[in-house]
C-alpha cells in the first residue's frame, strides 16, 4: 500500500465532491501513515463540508498535533470554535431561490454555474452538468464553468468529455494548474497512461511548487514510469 497514492486519489474524490470515496482514502492515508500531513486537515474540510463540526474540529485538531504550523487547519478550528455562537444576518441562497434566480435571469453564466454547483453538492449531477453546460452555451470562455463542467463529467466516470474541459480551462488560461493536476489522475488513475500523466504533473509542480499536493506528485512521479 502506498500512502502518497492514497492521498491523491482523496484529493480527487474531494475535488469531485465524493465524500464518502474522499474520507476512504484519507483515512487509508493514515492508517498507512498516521503522521502523514495534511491529510487529517482534509478530513477536517470534508466534514466541515457535511456540516460534521464534532469530527471536522477532531481532525483539524489532529492535524495541529503532527504540525502545529498549519495555519489553514488552525484558522479552521478557531472558525468553527467561534461559529458555536450564530452570527445572524448572514443569509444562505437556498437550491429552490438559485432555481427562482434562474429562471429571472436565464442568461446570467454565473447563477448557472451556483446553480450547477449547489445540483453537484446534492449529487443530482445530471442537472448540474445541465447547467454547466448551459453556463458554458453563454460563456464559453469562462474558466469556472468549464472547470465545473470537467468536475462533474469527472463525477459521473466520464473520462473522456473531461479531459475536453481541462484542456479548453487550459487553453483560456494556462497557468489554471488545477487543471493540470485533474488531467495528470485522470490519465494515471482511469485511463492508465502514465506517460501522459507524468507530463501534465510536471505542468501542475511548474506553475504551482509550493500547492499542498506538490509534495505528494513530487512522490508519485518517483515511482511512476
């Protein structure tokens, strides 16, 4: 068993918002490698996503014992220490007002890219690739929509339309190294052409060395031919 591969397959699923594949593989990380950083600080953010504060706050807490220097997880923690006590008039934009939004103005990219996004995180993704592509339709240059729409063609073990999206995020803006990342585990993980990966890993470490997941790649191209 190999933690780093573990670990990125995690990142993946959690991209993808696949929660319960996400945690399976963090988890898998640990029980590998129990000092393995940044892994329970994604757990942390995977629960804090499920709305779990109990769990998020044991993880984010676990990831301070191994490394009491991440920030991220230690602002995480004083966040949901601090939201025990509501703040009122922050006011949620609920799925059916996303819906009404819409329908008031069909021609607005973003709202169906909010709206494709809040289908995804209820995993209706058929209606969120729905509104992606609606979102693309009226800008087709817009990198968020189509980030979103590769996400969910990801989701839904669409390899191939996928890799159509990450490359055009790619061709509008090149140094979009999220992109470069998705399309090195899809290659290595679904499609098995390593060779393919290497070279979109080695993009994604160009344009982003100091990213959380560097270090992980990094470890991953040792071993990958």
């Amino acid at each position: 068993e190999y933690a780093p591969s573990n670990f990125n397959l995690g990142l993946y699923y959690q991209k993808q918002q696949q929660w319960d594949d996400a945690i399976k593989h963090f988890k898998k990380t640990l029980s590998i490698n129990d000092h393995y950083l940044q892994a329970n600080y994604n757990l942390g953010v995977i629960y804090e996503a499920q709305n779990n504060s109990e769990q998020a706050t044991t993880a984010y807490q676990n990831e301070l014992k191994l490394n009491p220097n991440n920030t991220d997880a230690q602002n995480a923690l004083n966040r949901l220490q601090s939201s025990t006590t509501n703040t009122p008039g922050q006011k949620t934009v609920t799925l059916a007002e996303l819906e009404q939004m819409v329908i008031k103005q069909p021609n607005n990219a973003d709202l169906h890219v909010q709206l494709g996004v809040a289908y995804g995180q209820k995993q209706q993704n058929d209606k969120a690739i729905e509104q992606f592509k609606k979102a693309v339709a009226i800008d087709d240059n817009s990198v968020i929509a189509h980030l979103n729409l590769a996400n969910a063609y990801s989701v839904t073990k669409q390899p191939e339309p996928a890799l159509k999206e990450y490359e055009k995020v790619i061709t509008i803006d090149p140094k979009q190294s999220d992109a470069y990342l998705n399309l090195g585990i899809i290659y290595f993980y679904e499609l098995h052409q390593n060779e393919k990966a290497v070279e979109y890993w080695k993009k994604f470490l160009e344009l982003a060395p100091n990213d959380p997941q560097a270090a992980n790649i990094t470890e991953l191209l040792k071993t990958t031919k």
